[in-house]
C-alpha cells in the first residue's frame, strides 16, 4: 500500500504553473495539490521560482485581479525570482523540490514532507469547494437563504438514503434540535455512551433531562444492545448510540429493541459519515440521526450540521424549531419558542462540494490507516482497532491505535518534538466535572480513553510522515 506522492512530470502535475496563467487557475493547482504552492516555469520548463496561496492572497488585497492572464506581479513583487535562489540553495525546508536539468529546465517535481509539522487532520479544500464558494459569495445569497441550502440537505439525505435533511449550524445543535423535536425534557432519561465528545451529554442537559450513561463495548467501543437494555427504566425516552471514530454502533438491534419498547432513537454520526451497519448507511436507524460537519470531519463545512429523519412531522418541527419557531406558510408568525440553529449559503456551498468528493476521502483515509498498520505492526505495545463482525463497515475517521498508558505521554511529547500532533481519545463522561452526578462505573471506557491515541490523517499524510510517526513510536515503546 503507498500513498506517497510520486516524481511527477511537470506538464501533466498541479504542482508546476506557467508564466502566463491566470491567477484563477494557479489558486485552483495550489488547493488541489494540498501543499499550498506551485513551481512556476517558463514556456520552456525553465525554472523561474515559487508562488504560495500566500503570495496570490497578498497579491489580491493589493488589487491584483483574479482573473488576470499572467503572473507578472507574483514574479516582480511577491519575491518568486528571489525564491529560485532558494529553491537551489534551501532545498531541504522545501516541501516541492524541483529536479532541474543542465539548462535549468524542471524535469520532475518530489513533495518532501519529511520536515513537514503534521497536523491531526485539516480540511482538504480544492478548486470545487472554491468554486462553489466563490459562487454563493458572489450571489450574494450568503445567509441561511440561499440555493446551495437546500441542494446539500437533499444531496446528504440521498447519500444516507433519508427522506429528509434539515441543514444546522453545527453538530451539538442538530441533536439539541432532535431531542427537542421528539419532546424529551424534565423527568425524561435518555441514555448516552460513557466514551464520547461532550456535546452528546450536554445536548441532553440542555433539555432538562436527565443523562443515563452507559459502558461501551470492548469490541465495538460503541454502545451494544445488552448494555443499553440493562441501563432502561420506565423513564427512558431515548437512546443516543455513538458511532465512535468511524466504528458503528451495534445500531440494527438497539433500534429493534427501542422501537418494541416506544423509545426514540437519535443517532450520533459526527465521525462515521459513510459507514454502515447490516449492509444500510448508520443515520437510517435512527428517528432522528445527527452528523456534524466540523472542520477535522470528513466532510466539512469548517462549522455545520445536518438532522436527518424519515418522518414528515418530525421534519416539519425539525425545521420550524431550527428557524425561530417560525411557521414556514406565515411571515414571522412564531407558532412555538424556537431556535437560530441555520447553516449558511457559503458553508452549504463548501459542504455539497465535499459530498462530491467523500469516496475520495474515505478511500484515502483507509490507505493511511493501512499505512499505519503496516508501520508500527510488531511494535511492542501497540494495539489497532478490534476487528469487527461482518455486519459492522467501519469507516476511517482518525487512524488510532492503542498504547500502554504509562507510555502514552510521554509517546505524544516525542510525537509533538517531531512536529507531529497526536490526540488522545475522549476522557470519559464519568471523569469530567460537570457529568458527575451521573457518573457510573464504565471500565471498558475507561481503559480505551487511558491508552487510545488519534494519529494524523489527512492529505498531508504520506509514506514520509507515516515512517516519522513509526520512529517516535520505535523509540518511545522500544
């Protein structure tokens, strides 16, 4: 498996623009090569230098237009001809390195991220997302109001298989929105895993109910159903399953057992979008499913989410609620207390542009993971992901591995001196301050947040930066 960028020749890479083209199409090469910078050449391949997104950004806010045939101003302002003498002479702080032929002509190009600071994820954004972007942007429709609103609510349902999409301003509040919708409040229990982020608990808070927090599976490391049958009283009004870096929940049996029982299911899909469970997309079980579309998620609209549901009424309040309470056939006529819970015109641009492109991203993903596999297999210590039952299809949110959590620590602080950030998995809900009241005994969540660590995934990740992580952990745990 390699996902290492290959020596590629100039006339056919993103990494290497012309002299005479336009800076429209220069910005489009430097987001889609995910380094950020192009080699500049002559008609000939003659080397001229280097231009960065920060160059072209500068160069902008000075009154360059972005439409303009040539590249002139970058070559005499922006320091590109200066930057080929530091092409030759600092060659080894340079992530594009130009290989030149006796006349100076760019024969191939090498990315050398060896010396690259990796992050954890970031978003990948190419000429689609700033295409669309640019055309919201210019529309002039940039509140919640605009076309690309409603083309992303029914492009993520159809890619789930939902019968509705209601588009948020961020994945806390879409299940806020949902337990809401469904009529949870005071009195009400609803049960949520012990190892997840935060916003699960605190949506239900946020409703006045009362959170019922339940262990996760040492297989799964999400919810299964014996565990949320044991954990019901005559309270429970509903189940909020995780599904945990990508990893579903056991979510065909729980929802069987809640809809025998009258109890509403929200799914939480902020970190699975793709994956799958008995062969369907996990957000069909649930009454409600939410997913988020933070900048570190797999698709993302750098803040944003999405309440996905099968039923009409509950779309109909879904909407009403997330727009001020607002009835949609009655200029501001408030049929109930509401919320401003919408996603804009420009985010939902950026987020149908992602959709596109989220085979491409899943697929990446898994070959890093892969990658990770193959690097620190026989390292003394280290764990990888449980495998599955068949009817579990995960997909690769962060790569993770587990650790010994004596060496945890100390493995990310050799990590981060490599300039490569690492995250530890979540702390359980039992352990932080505002959740102890509700703290039960969760062993098996306790174990995987003492010793799972996230690894960087993203379109910086290659070949280079996995064989760096694999020396921190060599070293660390020996």
């Amino acid at each position: 498996m390699s996902l290492a960028e290959p020596e590629v020749m100039p006339g056919t890479t993103p990494f290497v623009c012309n002299r005479s083209e336009s800076v429209l199409s220069v910005i489009e090469k430097c987001l889609d090569n995910g380094v950020g910078s192009c080699l500049i050449v002559e008609d000939d391949q003659r080397l001229i230098g280097r231009i960065t997104l920060d160059d072209i950004r500068d160069a902008l806010l000075d009154g360059t237009a972005i439409t303009d045939p040539s590249l002139e101003w970058h070559l005499t302002n922006a320091g590109a001809l200066a930057s080929l003498g530091r092409l030759r002479n600092d060659v080894d702080h340079q992530l594009l390195q130009p290989v030149l032929d006796g006349g100076g002509r760019l024969v191939s190009v090498r990315v050398d991220r060896s010396a690259q600071a990796v992050q954890i994820a970031m978003p990948h954004m190419t000429r689609h997302e700033f295409r669309s972007m640019l055309d919201a942007f210019i529309s002039s429709w940039i509140s919640s109001r605009g076309p690309y609103v409603q083309k992303f609510e029914k492009d993520f349902s159809d890619f789930i298989g939902a019968r509705h999409g209601i588009a948020v301003s961020n994945g806390t509040v879409a299940l806020h929105l949902a337990l809401v919708a469904l009529g949870v409040g005071p009195g009400d229990e609803v049960i949520v895993p012990d190892l997840t982020f935060a916003a699960t608990i605190n949506a239900v808070l946020y409703c006045g109910a009362t959170p019922v927090i339940v262990d996760v599976d040492p297989q799964a490391w999400c919810m299964t159903r014996p565990l949320v049958e044991a954990a019901c009283t005559e309270r429970t009004r509903a189940i909020i399953p995780v599904h945990l870096y990508g990893r579903p929940a056991e979510i065909g049996p729980i929802a069987e057992f809640a809809n025998r029982r009258g109890i509403a299911v929200i799914e939480d899909c902020a970190e699975a979008h793709g994956a799958r469970y008995g062969g369907r997309p996990v957000g069909q079980f649930g009454d409600v499913s939410c997913f988020s579309f933070y900048a570190n998620k797999i698709v993302t609209t750098g803040e944003g989410g999405m309440c996905l549901t099968p039923d009409d009424d509950l779309a109909l309040s879904l909407r009403m609620l997330r727009d001020h309470g607002m009835s949609p056939d009655r200029s501001y006529w408030h049929e109930r207390v509401g919320y401003n819970y919408r996603i804009t015109n420009l985010q939902a641009a950026i987020g149908q542009s992602q959709l596109w492109r989220i085979d491409e991203v899943l697929q990446r993903n898994a070959g890093i993971a892969g990658l990770y596999r193959e690097a620190l297999m026989g390292i003394p210590g280290v764990r990888f992901p449980p495998d599955l039952p068949d009817e579990y299809e995960s997909v690769v949110w962060l790569a993770c591995v587990q650790v010994p959590a004596d060496k945890r620590l100390p493995l990310m602080q050799a990590a981060r001196e490599a300039k490569v950030e690492t995250r530890p998995f979540f702390h359980p809900l039992s352990s932080l301050p505002p959740y102890r009241l509700y703290a039960r005994s969760c062993p098996t969540s306790r174990e995987l947040s003492a010793t799972g660590i996230n690894l960087p995934t993203s379109k910086a990740v290659d070949e280079q930066v996995v064989e760096r992580v694999a020396r921190v952990f060599r070293d660390v745990l020996g």
